[in-house]
C-alpha cells in the first residue's frame, strides 16, 4: 500500500529525531512527535536532545520557519547517562519496565546495572525508582544536542526501543495483569529500611 503524503513525512521526521525515546516532547515516543508534527498538531521546537540543530532539520523537512527551542519542554544540554548506586537498589524492577531501550540489567530482588552503551539519557527511570538510588553523569561535557549525540546512536536505540516494545507486547499478551505501580511513601519507607538494615547486616557479617 502507498503511504500517504503525511505518513511519508511523518517517516521522514522520524528520521530526523535522535530516538532517546525520552517523551519531553509531550508524546510517548520520537515517532508519536513526528506524526504529531506531519499532522499539524505540534511544534518543530519541543525535542530538547536534538537541540537547535534537531529544530533545523525538522524545519528544513516542514517548510516551517526556524524557531528557538519551547523551554517547556526543557533545555537543549549535555548528554547524560543513568548510574545506578548499587548499594542502595534494591532490586524492585521498575527502572527495567521504565527503560525505552533495555539498557538496565538486573533481576528482581538484586542489584540492577546499567548498560552504557544502550542508555540514551532519557532521565525515565529516575522518577520510578522508590529508593532514589538513579542519578545522571554528564557524558559529553561541551557536547549538546546532536553535537552528542550520532546518527549511529540514534539508529541503535530506535532498534532497541522497537525491541522493547515488542518485549512488553508479547509479555503483556501472555500476563494480562497490570504492571507494578510504583509504591506509596510508607511501602518506600519501609523499603529504604530494610534496604538499610540489610546492608548493615551484611557489613556485621564480614566483620572478623
């Protein structure tokens, strides 16, 4: 079947997208933005990783005049990447689902790492994590937008986004049941605790 004109642009927008998945651009994913944008319904200025140079390529595909990026939807900067403190995960599994790109490896109820080569700086596993055990180093100091970013990159996380989704379609379809929500403040509490008093014991135990 022959694409329409607006599903062509729509792909070539996407093309044109550095596909951290990060959906600072108010939509779920690069491709939702670029459908948005083909359609009509959003500016060429709301994807903050692809900065002022991302803005120049959408607005060479649209037609549409330059314009600065929305400071809404962020600040073009640095690339960064997730680290996970080791010592305090403790091994909930909501930073796996949170992840566009897999990029986390863990089990649950143990410690979780994160794959630098295939973590975007997409910051979505931050706001999940119960123990507040995620923080973001800058990668590219000097660098920002697609000044730190690569066409390279960008073609190995859309795969891995596509991966990802195709991960949770198929688990989804085989436990219907819904996703763990992330816990209330007193479940939280009650794991920094534990979480704390397991370290401790552990400590004690290697004490001559």
């Amino acid at each position: 079947m022959t694409s329409t004109p607006r599903a062509a642009l729509a792909a070539r927008l996407n093309d044109a997208l550095p596909q951290t998945q990060c959906t600072r651009c108010g939509y779920p994913d690069c491709a939702g933005y670029a459908q948005a944008i083909a359609a009509g319904e959003a500016g060429i200025n709301q994807c903050p990783p692809g900065g002022a140079e991302g803005i120049d390529r959408l607005a060479a595909l649209t037609g549409r005049p330059l314009q600065p990026l929305d400071p809404q939807f962020g600040t073009e900067g640095p690339r960064a990447m997730a680290v996970i403190d080791e010592a305090w995960c403790i091994g909930c599994t909501l930073c796996l689902d949170a992840c566009p790109t897999d990029a986390i490896l863990g089990i649950h109820k143990r410690m979780h790492t994160v794959i630098e080569a295939h973590c975007t700086g997409c910051e979505l596993c931050i706001p999940v994590c119960p123990v507040d055990c995620i923080s973001l180093e800058i990668e590219t100091p000097g660098g920002t937008g697609w000044a730190a970013w690569s066409p390279a990159q960008a073609s190995q996380a859309r795969a891995r986004y596509a991966s990802h989704r195709a991960r949770r379609s198929a688990g989804e379809r085989a436990n219907p049941e819904p996703l763990e929500e992330a816990p209330d403040p007193a479940t939280r509490k009650r794991s920094i605790v534990e979480a704390a008093l397991a370290r401790a014991r552990a400590a004690a135990a290697t004490k001559p």
